[in-house]
C-alpha cells in the first residue's frame, strides 16, 4: 500500500492525548493515501491563490465554473446567482426566485442548476436575458436530506446531488450521493452509492496498522455518536472522473471513484480552508474551493493540478 502522510507523530499525539498539557498551536493538514498506486494532485498545504470574497458572498454555499474566465456562485440566503471573475470580484448578479436556503449551483451549458437543502432544482435558461426563464424540479427528497452539494457528471449527463442528512432512521448515519438525470428531469430513487463510517474505517484498516489511522477514525465519530463527514460539495475532476466531497464538518474532503470507493482522504488546514462550502475544476484540473466566512471573511482559494 502505498502512504502518504504529512501529519508529524508529535502533533497527533498531542491531538489526542488526554493528558495533553496544551493544545498544538497550529492545526496541520493530514493527506492519507491508501489506495495502490494513487498519487494526490493537489499540494493542499500550497495553494496557488487565496482570496478574500466580498461580505455580500459571507455565507457563500455554491462554486461552479462559468465560461473559460469566470464563476458562478450562490449563497445560502438569496435567490441570486452570481458571477465572479478570476480574482474573487462580483462582476454580474442575477435575481432567479424568492429567498431561500440554496446550496450548490453548477452550470451545464447554457443553463445554470441550483439546488435547495431540501432537494428541489432550479433550472434557469437564457440567464440574465429578458427571456430570462425558470423551471422547478420537485423530487422526492426533502428538508431531512439537507442537500448542499450539486456537480455535474458530464460522462452520464446528470447532476450530483449529496446530501449532509438523511432522508430516514438510520444508526449509521450514511451520507447519500443522488443522481438527477438531465435528459428525464428525474432524481433516481436509490442513491448512486453511500458513505458510512464503517466504510471508512474498513478503508483506514486496509492500510498499514499505524496507530493515529484509528485516530482520525475516532475524529468521524466523536463521543456523542454519528457519522461526522457530511458533504458541503461535489464535483467530479474533469481528467480523473473521480468524485471530489468536501465537508465543512471536520474540513474534510474525500476523493472516490464514481461507483463510491474511496480513494483518498484529507484532512484541511484550518487556517487555509475555515469554511469549505463549494467546489469546482477547470478543464485543466484546476481546482477551486470557497470558504464561508467565518470570524473572517469568506475566502475562494485555487489549486493547480500537478500531473
């Protein structure tokens, strides 16, 4: 198997320690490979570029790419789209529907996608034009989903939908990944695949028996009970088609494959993403991520892939 692992052993032990004197001074990131072969192509310690976002984007909860020279972005009280250039600056603002609590948005051609946390999908066409249009997509999901993430999988022609809840009792807490097919207008009525904690603790056990891989599971499944991760956005990579779930809960993120197997596991550095809400990739594999401010302001931070 093949590890790789940029926490120091003095950091972890101080973490999680109960006899710990004081707490590390600053919080580093953990990237753990254990997936045969798989090499990171992000340098997540490194970013490219880190931008403060205006106050109007605070509670920033939506990223997508529009065109080769701007993005889209929604924020989680407004029913406005906004377009942002390169440099994290508003430049155009597009009224679609009342206020709401709107998550995820992603762009398919001429037409801009916007989800609801309780799963309903805005379609809007001709944006910004006089014949500017709507259409709302009801599907069976609702306020329990708690859906935040919307990407698009151009492979099957369908959106991404992952949701932070659950639609049901559920001891396991599973995290849920829906598919909405854009030729039907329909969301499937079974999940493409789900995430659990003994998925993840069976992907940690595959690897080498190092002791802080329990720790980080422990870090999933806190004294009180539950499944911590909870997907805050989606996005598959355009050149790996693996599947990028960030989470603001725990600043995590998850690389899997399309059928739902994980492939990597990353823990954020506060510092860099205090918030990480929305996510996207260039055609090139660029990655952006947005962060919802936070004793702060909201931040839009970019990496580079590394081939």
């Amino acid at each position: 198997m093949f590890l790789n692992l940029f926490w120091p052993l003095a950091f972890i032990s101080s973490l999680f320690s109960c006899d710990a004197a004081e707490p590390p001074k600053e919080e580093l990131s953990v990237s753990i490979t254990l997936e045969e072969g798989y090499q990171l192509p992000y340098k997540f310690m490194e970013p490219d570029a880190s931008m403060e976002l205006e106050n109007e984007l605070l509670e920033i909860s939506g990223l997508s790419l529009i065109g080769k020279e701007n993005l889209a972005a929604v924020q989680d009280e407004d029913g406005k789209v906004y377009i942002l250039n390169k440099e994290g600056k508003i430049t155009r603002e597009f009224d679609f529907f009342a206020k709401g609590d709107y998550e995820g948005v992603e762009v398919v051609g001429d037409k801009v996608y916007v989800v609801k946390s309780n799963g309903n999908i805005y379609g809007i066409e001709n944006i910004g034009k006089d014949n500017q249009d709507l259409k709302i997509f009801e599907t069976h999901l609702n306020k329990l989903a708690n859906i935040e993430g919307l990407g698009y999988d151009q492979k099957n022609h369908r959106l991404l939908l992952a949701a932070k809840g659950k639609m049901a009792k559920d001891p396991t807490f599973s995290r849920s990944v829906y598919g909405f097919d854009l030729n039907t207008g329909k969301l499937a009525k079974e999940p493409i695949f789900t995430i659990d904690l003994a998925q993840v603790q069976g992907y940690l056990d595959s690897g080498k028996p190092v002791k802080y891989l329990e720790k980080i599971s422990e870090k999933l499944n806190p004294a009180e009970g539950g499944f911590t991760f909870a997907p805050s956005g989606i996005a598959v990579h355009p050149i790996t088609g693996n599947y990028y779930l960030i989470s603001s809960v725990g600043k995590m993120m998850m690389v899997m494959s399309p059928t739902g197997k994980i492939i990597h596991i990353e823990k954020f550095k506060k510092k860099i993403h205090p918030q990480p809400e929305g996510i996207c990739f260039e055609n090139d594999g660029t990655m952006w991520v947005s962060n919802e401010g936070k004793a702060g302001s909201p931040r839009l931070v970019r990496y580079s892939f590394k081939r």
